[in-house]
C-alpha cells in the first residue's frame, strides 16, 4: 500500500479539526453531550478506499490476504486490533487505521485494486447513547435499530440529505461524511440531537 498511498507527514496527523471552521459556541469542538447522547469527531484516523477491478469471490480473497483482514460483504465491516474494513458497496471496502499504522499496511498489487487516500477529504463523528438512534433516525430512511442494524453494520446512504457511510460500532456508531459536509452535518446532528 506504501507504493500508492503517501505517508502522512507529522502536521498532517495532527490537521485541524474538520469542525474548526464552525463559529459560534463550539469554536474548541471536542465533543458534545446531553442525557442520552454523546456526540464527538474520532481523529487520527486514516480512511482510504479500495475498489476491487475483479468482482469475484477469488478476487476479494486475494484482496483479503493481502492485506491481512478479511474483507466484508455488503452492509458488513471486519476489524483487527490496528485496520477495519468497511463494505460500501460491491467490489468497494473503506479502510480505517490510525494514521501512524498506514506505513505499516501491506501493498496491493495494482492489477488488483485502485486506492485512493480519503483521509484530507472526510470527516467522522461518533454518536453513543440510547438517543443515537432516534437521533440518526431523524435523517435516514435506513433502519438502524439495533436489533436490525446489528454491530459491525454499515450502511452508505443520505443522511440530513448528505452523502454518509454509517457504521455500526460496539459503541456507538460512526458517521463518515465528505469534509466538505462536516460542519452542516454536525449542526444537523446538534439539533437533532436537542443539543443546540
């Protein structure tokens, strides 16, 4: 993956907050919380996606031995201790690592995948709480109730009318979305949340 993807320099890994640019209260936004619902971006996290040139079954095991998680079928995610991988549509994972570990991360023949580095480009924000949901719900037409959207779940669908890949964590659940949307998104989630 080295071949193709850049490492990040230090003033990269330590980039200003995609939530920075938001006037108002929240100039220093860390994070967000009321009764029920915790709000907070996740930093330092590399997000690169991969798009497999085959669509075979064989192909996305190659793709999995290369690079040592094995990648997930549609609306599922695979973790390690260190890389997840994150199924957003058919032949296409996102990979998420701490930005430190990206150096590490096996390399891809580039007959099989094409990468391309996301990180600079998209934002995420965490949502826990038993008002996560119906917080989420508000913007959605996917049915994220746990007993239906199930840890590990990921579902790439319009959220407050921008594009959004949501997954499912153990704790919560993470919203990933184009940098460019961040500060809309997270005012939408502020009052829908009844945090604003």
């Amino acid at each position: 993956m080295l071949d193709r993807v850049r490492t990040l320099s230090s003033a990269e890994a330590k980039r200003a907050s995609a939530f920075s640019a938001r006037p108002g209260d929240l100039d220093a936004w860390p994070a967000a919380s009321s009764d029920g619902l915790q709000l907070a971006e996740r930093r330092g996290l590399a997000v690169i996606e991969i798009a497999a040139f085959g669509r075979g079954e064989a192909d996305a095991q190659a793709l999995s031995r290369a690079l040592g998680i094995a990648l997930p079928t549609a609306g599922g995610s695979a973790e390690t201790a260190d890389i997840a991988a994150l199924s957003i549509g058919p032949g296409r994972w996102l990979i998420l690592a701490p930005e430190a570990a990206v150096a590490s991360l096996p390399g891809l023949s580039v007959d099989a995948a094409a990468m391309t580095d996301l990180t600079g480009g998209r934002a995420i924000l965490t949502l826990s709480g038993p008002r996560a949901v119906p917080t989420l719900m508000k913007g959605t037409a996917v049915d994220l109730a746990p007993a239906i959207f199930a840890p590990g779940s990921v579902a790439a669908t319009p959220l407050a009318h921008m594009p959004a890949i949501i997954w499912r964590r153990e704790g919560g659940y993470d919203v990933i979305v184009p940098r460019s949307y961040a500060v809309s998104l997270l005012e939408w989630m502020l009052k829908a949340g009844g945090l604003a």
